[in-house]
C-alpha cells in the first residue's frame, strides 16, 4: 500500500516549478494533476484506514465548506442584496440587470475553484498521512518542496539561475508575496524536523532517519529558507516567523511542564508579539487590518476608503482588484503598486463578519492542534507543526498579502493535512 503516497509525493516534488510560472494555464495543469492524484489515490486507501481518517475530516470538510456555499451566495443573482455597482452599470446601459453582491463574477468562481482545489489538497493529504510511515515521507516530500522554492527565489534574485528570463517571482512582488509565506512554511518544518530527528536519535527510533541519516537535511533546509527571508526582511515578517517558532518551542516545554502551563505561556507569547507589533506600527489612524503592514500610511488612504466602504456581504470573493482601480486616482496609479494585507482583502471581499469568524476558527483550529501535540506520543512534531505555520500564517496575514498560487495551495494543503491526520492516534482506538 506504500503506492499511495506516490501521487501526492510527486506532486510535491514538482510543485517549485509552479512557482516560476504564472497564469490561467499553470493553474489548469495543477488542478488536472491534483484531480489526477486523488483518482489514482483512490483505490488504494485502505478500509480501516478510510473509516479512520473519516471521522477525522469529514467534520473539518464540513466547516470548511461554509466559505465556498458564501461564495456561491454571492454569485447568485440577487437584486436585493446586489452590489450598488450592477444598477450604475444598468443605468448606463439603459437595461436592466439581475445583478449579484460580486462586481466581477468571473474572478469570484476563480476564487472558488482555488479554494476547493485547496481543500481537495487537504483531503488528498490527510489520506496518505493517516498512516505513520507514509506521514514520514510526505513529511520530507514538503520539505523539499519548501526550501526548494525558497533556493530559487535566492538564485533568481542573484540572476544566476536560468528561469530570470521568464516571468518568475523575481520579477513580480505578487508571486515573492507567496515565497515569503512558503520559506516560512520551510523555516518551521526544518526547525521542527531537526527537532524530531534528534529526538528519534536518541530513542533509537528512527522513522524518517531511514530516509536522511542525519538531521543535516533540516538544518541545511532552515539555513536556505532563513536566507530567502532576510531578503524580503520587515517588521512584521520578524514577528511572524518568531511567533511560529517560539509556538512550536513552547509545545515541547509543555509536554514536560503541562498543558495547562504551555497554553498560558504561549497565549502569553502570542498577545505580547501583537502588542510590541502594534506598538512598532504606530498607524492608529488606519483599520486595524491594514495597521501592521509596511508602508506609509499616505499609501494605504486608498485601501482605507476601500474598508470603510466594504458592505456586509463585501464585493464578491477575488474582486479586490477590480476595485481598487475604481477607487484609485491617475496619480496612485502612476506612483506605486499598493499590495494590501490578506486580511484587509479578506474583509472587503467577503464582508467584516465573516473575517472575524474566520480569524476565530483558524485560531480555535490552532488551539485544538496544539492540544493535539501536546497530548500525542512519538509523533506529536507533525500537530505542532502544523499549528505553528497557521499561527505564523494568521500573524502574517495582517501585514503581507496572497495570490494562492498553485505552489502555495499545494504546500499549505499538504501540511494542513498532515497535521490533521496525525492529531490522534490510531492505536488509542
């Protein structure tokens, strides 16, 4: 049965290509390779295995599936909650038109095919990881793929690697905005995978020392993803990364010192890393979702009408940049490119309410993974992983933005996964 991590390893070994590619067609490629995988992963899944991981993910699939019936709801025509932009454009017109909360259709079903691509990742992975020894090799698969992606930033950045001459990350922020996020996901795993192989070392036990030796793999992968990192260096970025690191430094203190201990120290770190970041922006003029990001604040007066605009059910999922050219005059189109925080784009997209019940439930998720890793055996590495780069994404996500490019869909979903399939044992059962 060790055929089933084939696919999705594959995958993962392939997926820093995606990141030197952009566009409508590099996202078909990954979508039929990610259809492709969960076929041929299929039939291999076995019986108790299936039922396991079933009751695993199947109410995690449940909640996740929320988001996309909203981006449906806004899809739908619906001249009562429409967007007042639909009736301007019937005026115009002379005709009249349906209308739909999203001013630009098109781009929200993008959005909704990412996001269930996404979780189609998600599913993939926690049936592959569900067994311990294939959560090894897809643990590494990740790896790789991580500080892969962030050794080719390096390298385009210095010009000295072949793919300068097409349009890489290098020569557009939106696709660095990813990388930065992915050798944060590397940083993690690496510290996180020096951390297991020592332990594993010294019990004599070895599940992914069968395939390194050593644990210079880690260290080496920590090294590249650091050095990607300090050349997109900031504030905020420093935060991020530190708070992923202490999290996950924390869990294996409260293993010792208790869970009780561990949670109120890491909800101690937590609360003063945002405070000491929202002491160091010192933006309070701005909404709190675009306060921790780079920049002037002169930059952000755009975006800031934009928020105080947003409606309840916001513009429609993906429309942010549609509306930002709406918003923006001749002259702030001339001087700068703004990138806007996720959260910040989150919240106009799809309405206030529903980024603070996101933010509520990714935070109760990291709690809940956290717990897990604590309360795990031999194994626990994978649910603290997992939970430190969502914290680290949550911190991140009020000061840099994302486009979910194929490479970073498949490398979150993958480590989402894992996680969740190694948050309880099976043997308990």
């Amino acid at each position: 049965m060790q055929t089933i991590v084939y696919p999705l390893a594959s995958l993962l070994y392939i997926s820093p290509l995606f990141s030197l590619l952009d566009g409508l067609a590099v996202l078909g490629i990954f979508l039929l390779a990610l259809a492709l995988a969960l076929i041929l992963t299929r039939p291999t899944i076995p019986p108790r295995e299936a039922q396991f991981i079933g009751e695993i993910i199947w109410p995690v699939l449940g909640v996740a599936a929320l988001p996309a019936a909203f981006m449906i709801f806004q899809l739908l025509p619906l001249p009562t909650v429409a967007h007042p932009a639909w009736q301007s454009t019937a005026s115009a017109l002379g005709s009249p038109l349906p209308g739909s909360i999203s001013i630009d259709e098109g781009a929200t079903l993008l959005v909704l095919c990412r996001y269930c691509a996404f979780w189609a990742g998600v599913l993939l992975s926690a049936v592959v990881c569900v067994n311990r020894a294939r959560a090894g090799k897809i643990y590494v698969a990740a790896l790789f793929a991580t500080t892969a992606v962030a050794a080719l930033y390096i390298l385009t950045n210095l010009g000295s690697s072949p793919a300068n001459t097409s349009a890489s990350f290098a020569s557009e922020q939106r696709s660095g905005d990813d990388v930065l996020l992915i050798a944060c996901f590397g940083l993690i795993l690496s510290v996180a995978f020096a951390l297991m192989a020592y332990k594993n070392r010294a019990k004599g036990d070895s599940v992914l020392g069968r395939l390194i030796p050593t644990w210079a793999f880690g260290l080496a992968g920590a090294a590249v993803c650091a050095a990607a990192l300090l050349r997109a260096w900031n504030g905020p970025t420093a935060v991020a990364i530190c708070v992923g690191l202490i999290a996950l430094a924390l869990v294996a203190l409260a293993r010792r010192l208790g869970l009780l201990v561990g949670g109120v120290l890491a909800a101690t770190a937590l609360i003063v890393s945002l405070v000491l970041l929202a002491h160091s922006a010192g933006r309070s003029n701005l909404d709190i979702t675009l306060r921790f990001a780079p920049g002037t604040q002169t930059q952000f007066e755009t975006v800031q009408r934009i928020v105080q605009d947003e409606p309840a059910f916001g513009t429609g999922a993906g429309t942010f940049a549609s509306l930002l050219q709406l918003y923006r005059s001749t002259e702030d189109r001339q001087s700068h490119d703004l990138r806007s925080p996720f959260v910040a784009v989150v919240g106009v997209e799809m309405g206030r309410g529903f980024l603070l019940i996101t933010l509520g439930v990714l935070s109760i998720a990291s709690a809940l993974l956290f717990r897990a890793a604590i309360r795990r055996g031999r194994d626990w590495i994978y649910p603290a992983a997992t939970a430190s780069c969502l914290v680290t994404a949550i911190v991140l996500a009020f000061a840099a933005p994302t486009d979910g490019s194929p490479a970073l869909l498949l490398m979150g979903a993958t480590i989402l996964g894992l996680g969740l399939a190694q948050s309880r044992s099976r043997t308990a059962q």
